[in-house]
C-alpha cells in the first residue's frame, strides 16, 4: 500500500491544530475526511487542501453522537478506499475554579475530550483490525499533568487535565490491545499553543502580576507552539518510519 494513497479521518479539523495537521497529512498525499463542527469550518478546511491540490471532503459529525460517529466512518468508507489513520484532535476546556466548577461542565469536558476519542477510534478499529493495518493519535496537552498558571487567576483546569491524562492511558490500552493487528496508538502532547479561541488567555497569563513565573520564561526555547508544530508530529506518527513506535507519548513543548 503506498503511502499516497492512503486515507483516514482528522476529527476537529475546522479547529486551529485539527485543520492544520489535516492540510499537512493531506500535502503529504494522504486523502482526509475533514471533521469540523460546522459545515463553514470543513469547507474551509477543504478548500485550503484543495488549493493545495490535495484531496478532502467534509464532514459536520457531532462525534459526542455515537450514532453521528458511526455515520462519519460509513461516509469515509464510501469515499476511500479504507481507512487507514485516525486523528482525535477534538478537544475543550472551561476556566472555573475547582469549587464552581459543576457537575454539568465536568462531564462536558470530559466527554468532549475523551469520550469522543473511544467512540471514534470503537468506530474504526474493526475495520483496521480486518486489514491489520492501522494508525491512530490521539492529541492530548500538557495539562494533563496540571496547569500552574492558572490558579493565581482564580480558575482551575481541573477536569481538562483529567481528561487529557485519561488519554494517556487510554491510548497506551490501545497500543498493548491493537498490537498484534498491525495497529499503532500514540499520543501527542502540545505545549502552550495560542491559538484564537485561547490568544487572550495566554496573553494575560504572560501580563498578569499575579503570575510571577511566566510561561515563556521555563521553556528552553523561548517561544510558545504552533498548530504546524503538532501537525508535523502527527504526519511522523502515521507515516512507515513511525511503523515500530506504539504507546508513546511525543511531547510538543518546546522543552517545557
């Protein structure tokens, strides 16, 4: 199977991180469906890989949905000819402090981080598992092992870093369970990544007084992460020199 035809799913590619490492996959020659929350997000996702001369199609799943999950995978099938990887880049956090933070917004996160990697990756894996070929990766953060700047602003991100080290351990169960099919799990683990939906935030966390240890000034080097940066990991990690790397987790920290 050559690495140009290959093809497979990037779930919350009409995001910063998610659209980004879906245009690289698809420069490299992979075909990618293209999960986006809203129809205008895909299709911006699409027609920048399109510009590009890659090959996309959109999808608008809720893949908090298990039936809108299911329904996304049958639609790839009927548009490649297998699926070979899959992304989980769908991802959400809140800012409340621990005591706020409500039973709702818990399971919020940690649905929308978590719980949308097991049904996605359940809806693929027995069509992997048939052809013992698969990739799977899933995007964590490094909050997983909690936030320290966030606490002097009054806000935790308590269930977030519980969701995203759950996924730790969920893809290091698929690494040891899916081995013997010929499919890889790992994960990725970004940084401090100022993305729109997250700009303002790190710019007060760098501002702010009340944070006296800023972020740029504990990463060795000096500057926060982009989009790209994840993307190029993920490319490795579905391409056949990532073919003996299972379990891992890949840190995209700048050092951090």
């Amino acid at each position: 199977m050559g690495e140009r035809t290959r093809s497979g799913i990037v779930t919350g590619a009409g995001g910063a991180i998610g659209g980004a490492t879906a245009i690289k996959l698809a420069e490299r020659g992979y075909h990618v469906l293209v999960n986006g929350r809203t129809p205008e997000k895909a299709h911006a996702t699409c027609d920048k890989i399109k510009e590009l001369g890659g090959h996309a199609i959109p999808n608008y799943a809720d893949v908090l949905i298990e039936e809108e999950v299911e329904k996304m995978v049958e639609q790839a099938l009927r548009e490649f000819t297998g699926i070979d990887f899959l992304v989980n880049v769908v991802g959400a956090a809140r800012n409340s402090w621990i005591g706020d933070v409500t039973l709702e917004e818990w399971e919020f996160v940690i649905d929308i981080n978590l719980k949308t990697s097991f049904l996605c990756t359940r809806a693929v894996m027995k069509h992997m598992m048939s052809r013992e070929y698969g990739r799977i990766v899933n995007i964590s953060s490094f909050a997983k092992d909690g936030v320290p700047w966030f606490a002097p602003l009054g806000f935790s991100r308590i269930h977030y870093s519980t969701a995203n080290a759950g996924l730790v351990g969920f893809t290091r169960a698929l690494a040891i369970e899916l081995g013997e099919y010929g499919i890889t799990a790992n994960c990725v683990v970004p940084g401090p990544i100022p993305i729109p939906r997250s700009q303002k935030l790190w710019e007060r966390v760098e501002t702010d007084p009340k944070v006296t240890v800023k972020p740029l000034s504990l990463i060795p080097l000096k500057r926060y992460g982009t989009p790209q940066d994840v993307a190029n990991m993920v490319a490795f990690l579905i391409s056949d020199e990532a073919s003996y790397v299972t379990g891992g987790e890949f840190y995209v920290t700048g050092g951090l």
